[in-house]
C-alpha cells in the first residue's frame, strides 16, 4: 500500500521502520527540528533521522494548513496516511486526501485514555493494561473508530519500557490494519462515549513526589516519569531526580521505618527509605543533579554519617 507516514518521537519510528519493511512509504512528516537535548544545538527527531537513514522523503512543516503543502501531499496520491504522535493536528483537507483515510496508531485501549499522555495516566491510575491500537481519524480527538486493537499487563513497567513494548504491539497492528484494509476486510468498532477518558498532557512538576502522597502514589509517579517529565525531589538536602522506586510491603521492612515520620529519612541496613504520608518507599536508583544515575548505597555515600542520622526529603 501506498503510504505517507507522520510522527516524531521514538516510539514511531519503531512503527515506521516496520510499515516501511511492508509498505511503500513515499514520505515521511516529523515536527522541525528542536533542542532535544541539553544546549542550544538543534537536532532532527528519531523519525526524521530513520526516516533519512532509510532514504525516505521528509517534510517537516509548521503546520499542515499551508495550501502548497496540502497540494503537496495530494500530488503523492496516498492510499492511506499513518499518525503515531506526530504532535501536530490534521486539518480536515488532509484527513480527506487518501482514499483508505488517516489511521493513527494510539497508545491506550480506546475509548480509555484519549489524549496526549494515556502510558503515563495508564500508569497513574493504577491501570492493569495498557493498550495500543489503530483509529480512524476524524474531526474530533481521538474520537474515531477503532481496530486491532493490543493489550499488555503493566505490572511494574516504567513508562520508557511500557512504550517501548506499545511500540511494538503498535508496529504490528498497524500493519495488520493495512493488509485487512487491502483487502477490504478491515472491520471498525465504534468508540462507547460512556467509557471515556481523557489523558491531559503531564504539567511541569506533576511527577514531583508530595509529601501528603502515599507510598504507592510516589511509586507510580516515579514509574511514570521520563526525561521528557522527571520526578524531582530533595533528600538530605540535595536536589535529585527519582528514577527507581519501590514500595515497602513485607513485615520486616517495618523495621527499616520505626520512629519515622512522614518527609524523613534513613539509610538502614544499606537501604535507602523514605517515609510517606501512608507507608514508605525504597529508592533504588536516582541521579543527584549534575551527576550521572546511581544506585541508593553510592548516593548515601556521599552523605557524612549517614548511618547514624535521621534526614529530611521533599520538594525543590
């Protein structure tokens, strides 16, 4: 099938690299390129660079409104056009352009999670699946049908490994979606509106553990957090980024918390605890600001008389 695929960061270019091992992409659409990283060096984004790498097309425009863009793409004459967050909206004179439509690959069980974060609200919720499928695009957001759709237990995923596992189980609808819709088999499950939900783009600080939070609820902050949305916190007085956590559930591990009040610390028997509203939390890996990741036990060495002293965490 004849295909344009749109989409920007790592996750689609997992779900480009396979479409384009079955498919014909004649072009590929990325968000312009932006500082990615520390510094002010512009870089291309991972569907860009594959997308280059593969000897693909791309086009990287503002926006899809341009009518000499517009015209651009109907000149490719697309069976079908492929999304998976490109980050950018559709207009309705693209979604009109390929005669098969606009399939978006979305990562959460429709109508559950529709929005711009579903693996990080997945995860925030308490969720037991996580889901990916393939939509049809319309006017409304996320609001089309349906199809092939897969679903993963979460257990005690991060969100870099839930997507990276989306990603795949996304890969593979997608293509499935094309050769059903090939052969004009492709079947549509309308969306039930009274199971809606909707997933709101993470805001600056929201993964920062709390102290009025329980222990569970700064576990599942700190899974959810990424580079993109870092879970911060202070511990002993030195600001940190949390990237491994895990709740203390067995009866011995009471003891790691005896005399402990909500927003102390103490580093016990080479463990590192925290003390929450309800319960306590472990950590297990974190970076200190301006140094690289590392485990508890090396974090707390750097700590005077650590093992003698109760110590204080909260927010920046």
């Amino acid at each position: 099938m004849r295909a344009v695929f749109m989409g920007t960061p790592p996750i689609a270019a997992t779900i480009l690299e396979s479409l384009a091992e079955s498919h014909e992409v004649v072009s590929v659409y990325s968000r312009p390129d932006a500082v990615r990283k520390r510094g002010n060096e512009l870089s291309a984004s991972p569907v860009k660079q594959l997308a280059e790498r593969l000897g693909i097309p791309v086009r990287t425009p503002e926006t899809l409104r341009d009518p000499d863009e517009i015209a651009y793409l109907e000149s490719l004459a697309p069976d079908v056009i492929c999304v998976a967050a490109y980050g950018a909206l559709l207009p309705e004179a693209v979604l009109s352009i390929p005669r098969h439509g606009c399939l978006n690959v979305h990562a959460s069980s429709l109508p559950r999670w529709r929005g711009a974060a579903p693996i990080e609200r997945a995860i925030l919720a308490g969720d037991e699946f996580a889901g990916v499928c393939v939509m049809r695009m319309e006017a409304g957001l996320d609001t089309g049908d349906f199809a092939c759709l897969r679903e993963v237990e979460i257990g005690s995923s991060s969100a870099e490994d839930l997507t990276e596992r989306l990603a795949r189980c996304g890969a593979e609808a997608l293509v499935e979606a094309l050769d059903l819709a090939a052969r004009c088999e492709l079947s549509w499950t309308p969306q039930n509106e009274g199971f809606a939900t909707y997933a709101g783009k993470i805001d600056k600080g929201e993964l920062d553990p709390q102290l009025g939070d329980a222990a569970l609820e700064i576990e599942r902050k700190v899974r959810a957090s990424s580079a993109a949305h870092p879970s911060h916190a202070v511990i002993a007085g030195r600001p940190v980024t949390l990237e491994s956590v895990r709740v203390l559930t067995e009866p011995d591990d009471e003891q790691l918390t005896a005399g402990l009040q909500a927003g102390q610390v103490r580093f016990v028997r080479k463990r590192f605890v925290l003390k929450c509203s309800d319960g306590a939390v472990e950590v297990l890996g974190l970076k200190p600001k301006g140094k690289t990741s590392m485990d508890a036990r090396s974090f707390a060495a750097g700590i005077q008389n650590v093992k003698n002293i109760v110590m204080e965490w909260g927010t920046e």
